[in-house]
C-alpha cells in the first residue's frame, strides 16, 4: 500500500531574528549620514529580498508548507490545504496530515514522492517546529537517497544518461502520434 507525496511551500517575510541591523555597514569611505543611510537601507532591502526568496526552499527560513497533496494505494488523491496560508494554518494542517500518515496500520507503508529527499525533509523540520513529532519522525526515516519505506521517483530518472532521456522522448512522441 504506496503513499505518495507532495508539497508545495510560499514564500515568507524573515523571522525578525534574522534581521541583524548592525551587521549591514557601509564601506568605511562613506563619510555623509544620508549616503550611509540610503546604503544601509538599500542593503538591508536587499538582504530581507534574498531571505524571502530563498524561504520557501529552506523550512527553517520560515516559508510554510502550503498544501500536501496525497494518495493512498489506488484512492483518489486528496489535497490537505493550508487554509491561512501562515503558521497556525499549517500546524492544523500538519496535524492532519500526522494523523492520516501515522495510523498504526500505515507506518510500514511506502512513502513514494518525486524529489522525495526535499520533501521529506521540508516536512520533517516544519513537524518539528509545530511538536509533531510522529511526523517528524516518520519523515526523518529517510535516507536522501531513499530506503524501504521511502522512494524518490526522481532518483532513477536522474540516473538516466543522455541516450536515455533520448530514447524516452522518442518512445514518448511515437506514442503520441496520431494515427496515419
């Protein structure tokens, strides 16, 4: 009985502690207050940018998990949203997810993902952050490359050389060709 796994993460304003102000200098040749000031502020504008953008690949940056989608076996898909789109929304959401992927009669089930590695991990560290700890611990079960109880479909496909890849696309536009 597979399970397979997705989610999406949203971008986030920084953590106030990781704003460090005294950390953002202007060279030491600027001699004017306000050239020092438009420095610093366009620095630190840039600086907050580069945070949020990089939060919604980095789980401890702050970017919340938005939705995980989920199949079991051969059911329908469900996708649990984060309805806020914030932190309490996707503890709620996290809960949900904790209780349908750890029933006891699902712990030994296959947890199949594509980029499986970054998933896994996402949701582990953002469990952790919200107490769930059986989730945490069943996504922290992962090995980056897979193991018995989780599988990266993205691994194999990255192992293909180029005369692979080629083939598939061939053996998928034939399939595709409409009739003569």
């Amino acid at each position: 009985m597979p399970i397979y796994l997705d989610i999406e993460t949203l971008a986030q304003d920084p953590y106030p502690w990781m704003m460090r102000p005294g950390e953002i200098e202007a060279p030491s040749n600027y001699v004017d207050e306000d050239k020092i000031a438009a420095y610093v502020a366009k620095a630190r504008a840039k600086y907050e940018a580069d945070l949020r953008e990089k939060s919604s690949l980095e789980p401890m940056l702050g970017g919340v998990i938005v939705c995980v989608g989920c199949a079991v076996d051969a059911a329908d898909p469900v996708v649990v949203v984060n309805e806020s789109g914030d932190e309490e929304g996707e503890r709620s959401m996290l809960g949900k997810i904790e209780r349908a992927l750890c029933r006891d009669d699902r712990r030994s089930a296959q947890i199949v993902s594509w980029h499986g590695a970054f998933d896994w991990s996402y949701l582990a560290k953002r469990a952790i952050r919200h107490g769930h700890n059986a989730l945490s611990g069943r996504m922290l079960g992962a090995k980056p490359w897979g193991d018995r109880l989780h599988v990266d479909a993205r691994e194999p496909w990255m192992r293909l050389d180029s005369r692979a890849l080629a083939g598939l696309a061939q053996a998928a536009e034939e399939a595709h060709r409409p009739e003569a």
